[in-house]
C-alpha cells in the first residue's frame, strides 16, 4: 500500500478556478495508480443552505439519510445514499466497527480544497441501546451501524461544504470521475431558503395538560408494578439506581411529516442536538436531545452527566424556585452523583486526566430542567473513540448503576425493545474526531405508527407517580410536535 497517498491530504491554497481543477484533474490520475486505494473523498466548499430545506428534498427520495444539527451551535450535517455501510451487533460491536472503520480509512484517499475537521471522509449512524436488536419493530436497524454516504453537506458558522464519496471501480478512467464530481458539485441543491412549513407556526407548545395520553407500554399499573420492584431491589441492595422507560405509539400516515415534526422540536430546543436516520422508506428514528454521550477533538473528550429533573415554572420566578428545589433535592441529586461517580470511574483507563466541577448546574429546556455536570479528560494516545464509546456507553443516567445488576430488570420491567432509543448516535470523521449524543426525547417511525419513547431514573426514593409525572413531561414536546399533523 502506498502510504503517501494516504497519508497526504492535499490542502489546497486555491486561487483560481483552473488551477483548482487542474489539480484535481492531477489528484484523479494518482488516484488510478494505486492498487490500494478503492474509494476517493472530494470536499468543496458551496454555498450556505438550510438543512432542513436540504432534508426536506432528500426525504423525498428513497434510501438511506441522514440529518444532525445543533441550532445554537449553527452546525449541521445532512447527507443521502450509503456507499459503505459498517455494521456489527453483539458485546464486541464497538471494537468491531473501529476495526471496519480503519480498513475504509486506509483504502480511501482524500481531496480537500480547504483545510477543515469536517473535510474528507464522514461516518454516520448510531448505535442501538443493548448489544443486539430484539423486535421486528426496530428492522432494518442494526445494533451498530455507521454509514459513508456518497454525498454530505457540513456546515458550521463559517463554512459550508459539500463531500462526495466514490468507489474507483465504477469507474473505467480519469476522465470520467473527474466529469462526474463536476457534475456533483455543478449539481448542488440551491436551499438556501429557511425550511418553512405552513403546519410549522408556533403553537400552544404543550400537549394539552388535558388531552389524555396515547395508551402506554407498559400501562401505569405495569410501571407502578415496576417502580415498587426496583425500589425494593434497590432496599435489597441489588442495585443502586435503575432508569426505567416507556414506549408509547400513535398511528402516522404522511410521509413528509418526518421534516415538519424535526422542524418544530428544532424551533423548540435549539440547544438539543435534534437528529433524524432513515434506513429505508418505513424505518426513521428521529428526536431532539439534550445529552451529549461524548464529543472527540484532537485527543480531548468532552462528556457530561445529565441526570434529575423537574418542571419549567410558569412565570420566571416560579421557575428558579424550581430550579432550587432541584438542586437541593437529594434525590436528583443521588440520581445525578451516580452519574457523575461512574462516568469518572469508566474514564479512569482510558484518560490521563479528567476535569469536572464540584456542583452540578441547571440545565433549562423548554419543557424540563436537568441538573448537568460537564466532563472533559485528556485522553491516553493510543485510545480510539470506539473505546470510549464503549466504556460509557450506557451511562447510569440510560442505564443503572451498577449496570450489570440493573440490565436484566430493564430488560424484564420493559415490555418492548429500546432499539436505538438512549443509544450513542452521531458522526465521525477520518481522523477520529466527532460527537455521539445520547438519543433520548427520541422516536421511531415505521410506516404506520410512530413510537415515542421516554425515561427516567428510579432511586431508593422514587414513587411510582410523579415518576410517571417526569416521563409525561419528557414525552409531551414529541407528541405535540406530531399532532399537528
Ligand atoms: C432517560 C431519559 O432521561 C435521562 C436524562 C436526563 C434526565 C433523566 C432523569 O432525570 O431521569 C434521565 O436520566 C429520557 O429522557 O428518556
């Protein structure tokens, strides 16, 4: 293999246009005397879109796509069509990707004409919840998968780039490859135009206090059944915390709602990171999160706990008082410390050092607030980030603490699959930089209905009700965001 092919990332100073695609016309050439090399990346910058107007054309399509945007951030990723799709399922799924991952890094060579992160090659995907997949709800997702699609636009506040991805052996010569990432790129979807649904109005945000709920899996007796058991296990000291979740599911028809549904959580929680992944025409997960499983720069990991929660107020006073009894409350904060103290603990092997303050802060979202504890660590050189990965994935504020204790109950108290639900889902790019978010406040649609799901951490000193209350909370937003349709 020749590694200098590989292992140079032509930046380019482009001054002008010609020499620009003489270089490229050069790059292709090269391209077609390594043996080696399968797949060639190639990353222009274009102009700005919005990625939700770009979605809502790729949605129209079939196949796979992808959308992940952090508002407040002004970043965003949307991309369509799988040209390698990486998956894996059961206990070495996380090692098992990386290991795929490499092979596609090393095969591939990249054209970028302007230095950035998010140049170059692109993984996206997720991951499910437990090792493996277990209903026929969840099909077409796999417990792993990580997608290079054959084309992505990334944008952040300064840039927008387009990326194409290709396999050589489609190929016959030069020619017809450079002709083809022309015809790419002159090819661009012109969205600059804000996505704007006329469904997508402001609403009374809420889903009526008074509306009644759609039936719930598990129904409260089952969950009431649940919660006393846990607290019991938890008296008996076979477990410390568990977090139990409910699924709950409405019938669904339009096709495009998927885009107008994103829209509105995207307005109403610009601070999340809202995201949506559709394998195939019936099988879309989708939500908006607050919780960040790990973000990866340049060997420093930024993690946080995200863990207790309560209510927004109705006026700005009501809602410090809030904010106050969740901080003093000692059972948010049991909740959240369990968090805290294993995330330090797991990064204990994989990090030479890790920073985090003494108290948690509040975290405000429009319909709930959470305590969060930001965590960074200086990883060791030679851990990759589907080690990480694996190490925190599932965190006691998803999973329970000690987890090993906690997994067979979650799997016995829930009478459904998690699937992707409150699994790490993200994006990576070649050089191991990129962020996983936890994907609660999320939702799978299947073609006839749509699921949404919702947890919460139970503690020796949860009940049975407000618990259910909590869960109520978090799911309102998502069912009020879709019965517009
Ligand atoms: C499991 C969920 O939330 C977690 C994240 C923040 C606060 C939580 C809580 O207070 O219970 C949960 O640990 C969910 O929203 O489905």
């Amino acid at each position: 293999m020749d590694t200098d092919l590989k292992s140079t990332i032509p930046v380019l100073a482009l001054d002008s246009a010609q020499k620009a695609d003489q270089h490229l016309k050069e790059f292709i050439k090269d391209l077609f005397q390594q043996p080696s090399i399968q797949q060639a990346v190639f990353t222009f910058p274009v102009d700005n879109t919005d990625p939700l107007s770009l979605l809502s054309s790729v949605y129209k399509q079939e196949g796979f796509c992808y959308y992940w945007e952090q508002p407040s951030k002004q970043f965003s990723i949307v991309a369509g069509e799988s040209l390698i799709k990486l998956s894996s399922a059961g206990t070495d799924r996380f090692s098992d990707i990386q290991e795929q991952q490499q092979e596609v890094i090393s095969s591939t060579a990249t054209f970028s004409a302007l230095s950035h992160p998010c140049a170059g090659l692109m993984f996206l995907g997720g991951f499910s919840f437990f090792d493996e997949m277990q209903q026929p709800l969840w099909d077409s997702f796999e417990a792993a998968s990580l997608v290079v699609p054959k084309w992505l636009i990334v944008q952040d506040s300064e840039h927008t780039l387009l990326t194409l991805t290709f396999h050589l052996d489609t190929f016959d010569n030069p020619d017809e490859l450079h002709q083809e990432v022309i015809r790419r790129i002159e090819n661009v979807p012109d969205k600059k135009q804000s996505f704007n649904s006329e469904n997508n109005s402001p609403r009374d945000s809420e889903y009526k206090n008074n509306r009644s709920f759609p039936e719930s899996s598990p129904n409260y007796k089952e969950w009431e059944t649940s919660v006393n058991r846990s607290v019991d296990f938890i008296d008996e000291q076979k477990f410390q915390k568990i977090v139990l979740a409910r699924q709950i599911s409405v019938p669904y028809e339009s096709k495009q709602s998927a885009v107008r549904f994103i829209s509105r959580l995207r307005e109403q929680y610009p601070n999340c990171s809202c995201f949506l992944v559709r394998q195939d025409e019936d099988h879309t997960f989708l939500g908006a999160t607050p919780e960040k499983l790990a973000s990866f720069k340049d060997g420093k990991l930024f993690t946080e706990a995200l863990a207790g929660s309560i209510q927004r107020g109705q006026t700005p006073e009501e809602d410090s008082a809030l904010a106050q009894n969740l901080s003093f409350s000692s059972k948010n904060q049991k909740e959240h410390q369990f968090v805290v103290r294993d995330i330090e603990q797991r990064l204990k092997s994989l990090a030479h050092t890790v920073y985090r303050e003494e108290q948690p802060k509040v975290k405000k979202l429009s319909n709930v607030q959470h305590l969060y504890t930001p965590i960074r660590a200086d990883l060791k050189p030679d851990v990759n980030v589907m080690s990480v990965l694996q190490q925190l994935h599932p965190t006691p504020a998803v999973g329970g603490y000690p987890w090993e204790e906690a997994a067979p109950h979650i799997k016995e108290f829930e009478n459904f699959d998690r699937g992707w639900y409150a699994g790490p889902i993200g994006w990576l790019n070649g050089s191991g930089n990129g962020e996983f978010a936890v994907a609660i406040r999320s939702g799978l649609l299947n073609g006839t209905h749509a699921h949404f799901f919702a947890g919460c951490g139970i503690v020796a000193d949860s009940d049975a009700q407000s618990e259910w209350e909590e869960t109520n909370l978090k799911l309102r937003p998502m069912l009020s965001a879709f019965e517009y349709d």
